[in-house]
C-alpha cells in the first residue's frame, strides 16, 4: 500500500490498512482519519502520535495494557498478532534459554505490579541482554515517568510498523 492509497481510502479502508500500527487499538486511526490527506509517513506518524495524546489518561493506559509481554504467556502460546511475533523473533526473544525466560518473567510480573501496565519497548535492533538490561532499568523508574517512555516506545513502534507498511 502506498501513502497515496491510503490518503484516498475511506474511513473503514483506512482503519483497517493501520490495523496494527497501534496494537489492537482501532481508535487510533479511527480518530486521526480526518486528518487526511498526509503529505508523508512522517506526517501520518505525527497525525496519529498526536491522537494518542490527546486521548485520556484511561485511553492512553488502555493502549499500554493493549501491548503483549516481551517472551510472555502470549508469545509462548503464539497468541501475539503477526507485528508482535515478528518484532520479537527479530530480538531473539523466542529462543531464550530457560535462565533468560525465568528473567525475564520475573521482571514483566515485577514490572507490571509496579505499573499497572507492560513493560513496552522498540525491540528492533535489540538484543535479549539490551532488552533485560532494559527492563531491570526501568522497572525502578517512577510511575509517571515510565508512563511517558512507554507511550514514547509505543510511538517508536508505530513508526517502524508504518515504515513497513507503507512503501
């Protein structure tokens, strides 16, 4: 699909072409169709980031809890949706050793009491020692802060699924 394809789709169309993007939060692209016709992927990108932040708090908490643990119960069961699946095989998340999954583990339940939320971050380019280095940073971070950087990954995220969707 092309930039110009989906400035020209109607609003179901376009929902369903940035069905993804955002991880299982139709509402976001619903919300920014309006905003069309974008001049670039840059523009759609920073359309549909603004969106989010416009969105409530409970909203933007929502999006957050929309997000799969990094080598968790659902990529175990391979119940991610494709993006998720392919993000984390990319990071070697599916081959960890035992040591690295009871880490890991530990840290999401650690992490998620903590916040309320999963940990979330860009793991393109990563590795599993950057991503558990990662999350055993962050988990000692303050609520609002950690709130701030998740949305910030989960607009990283969305850029990098754009870019590959959108040719």
């Amino acid at each position: 699909m092309t930039l110009d394809d989906l400035n020209a789709a109607d609003a179901h169309a376009f929902a369903a072409a940035l069905d993804g993007v955002f991880e299982h939060s139709p509402w976001i692209a619903a919300r920014t169709f309006a905003a069309r016709p974008f001049a670039s992927v840059a523009a759609l990108h920073d359309a549909l980031v603004a969106t989010v932040e416009r969105a409530t708090t409970d909203e933007q908490l929502a999006l957050l809890r929309a997000h799969p643990e990094l080598a968790g119960k659902a990529a175990i069961a391979r119940a991610l949706t494709p993006s998720s699946t392919c993000e984390q095989a990319s990071a070697g998340l599916d081959a960890c050793t035992p040591q690295q999954f009871a880490e890991l583990g530990a840290l999401n339940e650690r992490y998620r009491e903590r916040f309320g939320f999963p940990f979330i971050i860009a793991v393109r380019g990563l590795d599993r020692g950057q991503i558990i280095a990662a999350l055993a940073q962050r988990v000692t971070r303050t609520r609002d802060a950690e709130f701030s950087e998740a949305l910030a990954q989960v607009a990283r995220i969305a850029r990098l699924r754009l870019d590959a969707l959108l040719t």
